[in-house]
C-alpha cells in the first residue's frame, strides 16, 4: 500500500497484491449458496480522513504513519481466483462503499490497518448487489 497526504487529516491509498477472500455469493454462479473463499490479486483504493490525530497527541498516544481513526471512500477491485473454491462469474468484481477504521503503527516498522463498512459490489455483466458488512483485515511491513 502506498499512501500521500491530501490534506492536514487525509490521505490517499493505493494498495496492490493477492490476498484471500471471503467473496459474496452472488458473483459466483458454481457457489450455491454461502461463502466462497479464494485468494485473488487485487486493487484498493480509499480516500481517508483521520478524526482523532489531536486527541490522540494530547494523550501522548503515538501518530506517526497516520496512526488513528478514520472514515474513508472505499474502491475495491478483484481479479480471478488463483486458487480456492471460486472461479467467479466474469474473474472480475469491484467494491464501493464507505468505511469506518482504525490504522496504527507498532515498533518501527509493523503496521495494522483494520476497518469495515457497507459496501455495493458488481461485476462486469452487470450482477450487482448491497452487502451490509466489509471487513478488511491488514498486517504488514512499513517500507
């Protein structure tokens, strides 16, 4: 993930790898019903705004990397499973929607992004449908 400041309180993410999936249903037509769990490379996009950089100063919590709570616009895009029990419909879903998170920076370099939120995903035969709620889980490496 790659992020720049927009702002005194935001930021904007690029992130690009493979990652595993817990997919909606309905983008699968081989799935009947449940989960479908995959790893799948993908694209992910948000525009972050931070609301709590000065609260969390004030208690001498640590800020560096962006580490705090934020709201974000969210695009999320996948490609075709590599492996799992999913092919999808088209190999390709997008996600959009907004989120509610937390980030933080550990040590010097672990990183932890979590956050959540509604989102609409479609795909490109134009199959879409409103899922309630997206959880994204990151762990990784400051570079």
């Amino acid at each position: 993930e790659y992020e720049m400041p927009t702002g005194n309180n935001s930021t904007f993410s690029i992130g690009v790898g493979i990652g595993y999936s817990v997919s909606y249903p309905h983008t699968d037509h081989t799935a009947g019903s449940g989960f479908i769990t995959s790893f799948n490379p993908f694209l992910d996009v948000q525009h972050k705004w931070f609301y709590n950089f000065d609260k969390r100063k004030t208690k001498g919590l640590n800020t560096t990397n962006n580490s705090g709570n934020f709201v974000s616009a969210r695009f999320l895009t996948r490609g075709e499973s590599l492996f799992g029990n999913s092919n999808g419909t088209d190999g390709l879903d997008f996600a959009v929607g907004p989120t509610w998170g937390i980030q933080r920076k550990y040590g010097k370099n672990f990183h932890l992004l979590f956050d959540m939120g509604s989102i609409y995903y479609f795909d490109v035969k134009s199959n879409g449908y409103y899922f309630p709620l997206m959880l994204q889980l990151n762990l990784g490496f400051d570079l």
